[in-house]
C-alpha cells in the first residue's frame, strides 16, 4: 500500500455507522412514532380546550392555538392538528421504507 493510501484511509472511515443501534434503519419509525402520538396527544388535548371553549367556559388558549380557531373554525383546527400527526406518521414510515430500499441495494 502507498503512502498516500494509508494516509487517506487514516482520515476516511470505512463506514460511517459505530455501534449497534445505529445501523438499525428503524430508529426513524421509532422517533416518528413518538412523535405522532404525541401530536395525538396534545390535539385531543387541545380539542377539550376549544369544546369547553365552544360551550362558552372561560380558558386559557395560546395565542396559536386562538389563531388558528379564529382562521379555520374549531372543526377546522382539530383537522389540522390531527393532520399534522398523521402527516408525522407517514413521513416516518416513508423514510423508513426509503432506508430499507437504499439498504437492500
């Protein structure tokens, strides 16, 4: 082997993965999955808020949550809310099947 070839592996990793974990293609399905149930989460949550809101009791809203009731309705805002989680899952769940088909070639 060359000098110059030691000394541009010596600087250039053969593979870019260390450890375990990080060659599972996984690990993005499973944070995207954390994700979307936590948008679940937070816009059933959300969705209390703006029924209590609706049947005329007083609460504390964010101004982006206020926001968005003033611009799409409050049928509107839970759309967009629950599809912002969704939009989250499918995402995952392509990145995940674009990983496995760069893997398998």
């Amino acid at each position: 082997m060359s000098k110059k070839t030691r000394k541009e592996q010596q600087f250039i990793s053969q593979n870019m993965y260390h450890g375990k974990s990080s060659k599972s293609i996984y690990s993005p399905l499973i944070g995207g999955v954390i994700t979307s149930i936590s948008l679940l989460a937070c816009a059933y949550f959300l969705h209390l808020d703006i029924i209590k809101m609706e049947n005329g009791e007083q609460v504390m809203m964010n101004n982006y949550l206020y926001l968005l009731y003033e611009a799409l309705g409050g049928q509107g805002a839970m759309y967009f809310l629950y599809g912002a989680a969704l939009f989250s899952l499918i995402l995952s769940i392509y990145v995940i099947f674009k990983r496995k088909k760069m893997k398998d070639q």
